[in-house]
C-alpha cells in the first residue's frame, strides 16, 4: 500500500479525535502571517495539526522471503499548534488533546490496516512558540510504522 494512503488515514484518524481542530495531511506555507494563521484557525483559535514524512528505512522481509515483498519504516511527524490563554488553563486542554491523540492511535495499531503495524506515538517536545506573531502551544508527535510494499 503507497504511502499516500496512510497519511490519508492518519488525517481521517485525528479528525476523529474530539476537539482536534484542523488537520492538514502536508505542512502548511503562506507569504504573509495572517494568511498562515488562517490556515490553523477554527472557532476564531488556532487549533491546527500538520503530517509530514520525517523519515523512511528499507527493511528486508521478516520471513526471508526476498521474491516480492520488502518492507519500508516510516516515521511521520504531527506537529500540532493551540492557541495559548493562562486564564482559560490551555495547557490542560492541550496536553490532555495529545494524550487523547496516542490513546486513539494505541487503539488502531494497524491505522484502519494501511499499516502492517504502527508503534505507539512518541511525544518528543511540548512546548510554546511563537506562531505567526501569536504565542501557541505546539508539539512534536513521531508516529513509526512498517509497510509491506511490492518490488516494481
């Protein structure tokens, strides 16, 4: 199964998650911030999520069988951006939003079976940064998975 496949599912999978706000299944690009900023707002708050394709390994096949199937691991990057208010205690909100996004995929190991097995999300970095000249909460999510291709 291509790649573009799985990305597709991930989409549909976050979208499924309560609260998760936009997904976009590529990273996002504008010329001008307040452009950018739209592409991630929802409700008049940024609550946007980005795929993207960090990495891929070649992996032989686990049965020995060289004839037509190989193996490739891929690892996607989510990254996720959330509109920051202390008063409103949306650390809260978006840590439990992450927490609510591994359990969701813990759950799908095989990504609705586009996958031939996905490894549990790692949360490499919680944080704020600046978004656009908006301060946001953002995180970084790698999601591992194998995929059984055909050789061409």
């Amino acid at each position: 199964m291509p790649l573009s496949t799985a990305r597709d599912q991930i989409k549909t999978t976050l979208e499924g998650v309560s609260g998760i706000g936009v997904v976009h299944k590529y990273e996002r690009f504008a010329k001008e911030a307040p452009a950018y900023l739209t592409l991630f707002k929802t409700g008049g708050v940024i609550n946007g999520w980005t795929i993207t394709r960090e990495s891929t390994t070649p992996m032989p096949d686990d049965d020995g069988d060289v004839s037509h199937t190989f193996f490739r691991a891929y690892s996607i990057i989510i990254r996720g951006y959330y509109s920051l208010d202390d008063s409103a205690e949306t650390e809260v909100t978006f840590q439990n939003l992450i927490e609510s996004i591994c359990d969701t995929f813990d759950a799908d190991p095989t990504i609705s079976g586009t996958v031939k097995e996905a490894e549990p999300i790692e949360v490499r970095s919680v944080g704020h940064r600046m978004f656009g000249n908006v301060l946001v909460h953002y995180c970084e999510l790698a999601l591992v998975f194998t995929q059984a291709r055909d050789r061409v």
